[in-house]
C-alpha cells in the first residue's frame, strides 16, 4: 500500500497532499451550492418574480426571441434539439472537470491561476444566486417555452441524473457561460495547433445555443456568466499578485521577474 501510495505521489505535479487540497477547494464550493440551493428553493415566489423581471427587460428592448427560436428549433430541427439536451446534460461537468484535470496534471504551472478564477466565480455565482433567485425559461410554458429535457429524453432536471451542481432558481448569472468561458480562453490559448484553438473559441458559443435552445437560461442570464468570468478573471489577476511564483498565469516568468 505504501508503494502505491509513493508511486502516485510521484505522478502527482505536487504530490498527493496538494491534489488533495486542490479537490478539497472544489468540494467546499460544491456545498456551497447545495447550501444556496436550500435557500432559494425556500423563495419560489422571489424566483419567478425576478424572472417576470428579466423577460419584461428583454421586451423592452425588443430581444425577447427565446421563445420564438425553440419553438422554431423544435419543430424544424428536433435532432438539434436533442443534441443541445445531450450536451447540457454531460458538457458542463464533463468538459469542465475533464478540462481541469488535464490542466493540473500536463500544465500544472497554469492551473492555480485558472482555480483561483474558478473559485471568485463560483463564491459571485453564490452571491448572485442568493440575492436574486430566478426560475428558468422551462418553468413557463404560457410564454412558449418547452422543457425539452424532461419532453425529449424524460430526464426531469431536478433527478439524480441531471442535478449535479443544479440549483432550481440559478438562472441569473449562468455558469454553463462563465465556465465554457474559463473553460476555452485558457484552453485556446495553451492550444498549439490552428483546429484546436478554433474549436475552444467556439465552445462558449455552443454552450449559448445550448442553454437557449433547451430552455434554461435567458439570453440575459448569459450575459450575466460571461460577467462574472471577467470579473473572476480580474481577481485572479489581482490575488496572483500575492503569490505571483505560484498564482500567476505565467508563473516561470513571474518568478524570472523576482
């Protein structure tokens, strides 16, 4: 046991105590989640008047056409439709933590910077969620919308299967934006070849087809992720400055610098 365990260690950029920690911060924002979700699962009547909110915005700029395209999508183009239920139901998690532990394990020296990151906007997501719970579009069929989760795959999103870091009222700001844009701009940028970076710097885009298409999220909610991704980004500019060797996007020329 204790060879196997020396083994590991040494596979480990940082050994098994860093690693640990690494999945340690991860877990604690998790509850996080699950402590928030209680709460604004308390406040129905709060999430679905905030959402009356978001869509008069939209109306009153004339960009109210969520509506309007998954109604379109659906009767024209269904196999889309079940792509964009395939994709929310697995990208989010899948890609993310896929991306994540690729990042620790073959580009170690990037991945605190990309944590930290991860962090700010999970704890503003947290804030965000707590004082402004919003039901998603799915929640309003009289406005012409369509759970094609639960209508296509008959998959209900508040299941097992489809629940992982799910909160009922999270509609404002969304995640699946703020993490496929924390997702592909490091990735894009670590990517060496011409494809590679071409498909990271589509992704996000995706993930907007995918959240509208499948009627979970506003457009508006997407503008607030892709918020919070610039404001998490800005903090882990600003905490690399306390460990810059360590924390800082390039850590090797920070610590030249030194």
């Amino acid at each position: 046991m204790r060879a196997v365990i020396v083994r590991v260690n040494r596979l480990l950029p940082q050994g098994i105590f860093d690693a640990g920690c690494q999945f340690l911060f991860f877990f604690l924002a998790y509850q996080g989640y699950q402590v928030v979700r209680g709460l604004t699962d308390s406040g129905v009547i709060n999430a679905y008047v905030n959402a009356n909110h978001v869509m008069d915005l939209e109306r009153s700029i004339g960009s109210f056409f969520e509506p309007g395209l998954q109604q379109a999508l659906i009767q024209h183009t269904p196999w889309l439709v079940d792509f964009a239920n395939f994709m929310y139901l697995n990208s989010h998690f899948v890609i993310t933590t896929g991306f994540l532990a690729w990042l620790y394990l073959f580009r170690n020296e990037h991945f605190y910077f990309v944590r930290n990151m991860f962090l700010a906007a999970m704890g503003l997501a947290l804030v965000g969620y707590t004082l402004f719970p919003t039901a998603p579009p799915r929640f309003f069929p009289s406005m012409g919308f369509t759970d094609t989760i639960a209508e296509f795959t008959g998959v209900a999103q508040d299941s097992k299967t489809a629940s992982l870091l799910l909160n009922q009222y999270a509609a404002v700001p969304s995640m699946h934006i703020a993490f496929s844009l924390m997702v592909a701009v490091p990735a894009a940028t670590l990517s060496r070849r011409t494809i590679s970076k071409a498909i990271w710097s589509v992704y996000p885009l995706l993930v907007l087809f995918v959240i509208i298409a499948t009627g979970n999220h506003y457009w508006f909610d997407a503008v607030a992720g892709a918020l919070v991704a610039v404001i998490a980004a800005v903090t882990a500019l600003q905490l690399a400055r306390l460990r810059p060797a360590a924390w800082s996007w390039s850590p090797g020329a920070a610590a030249q610098e030194i």
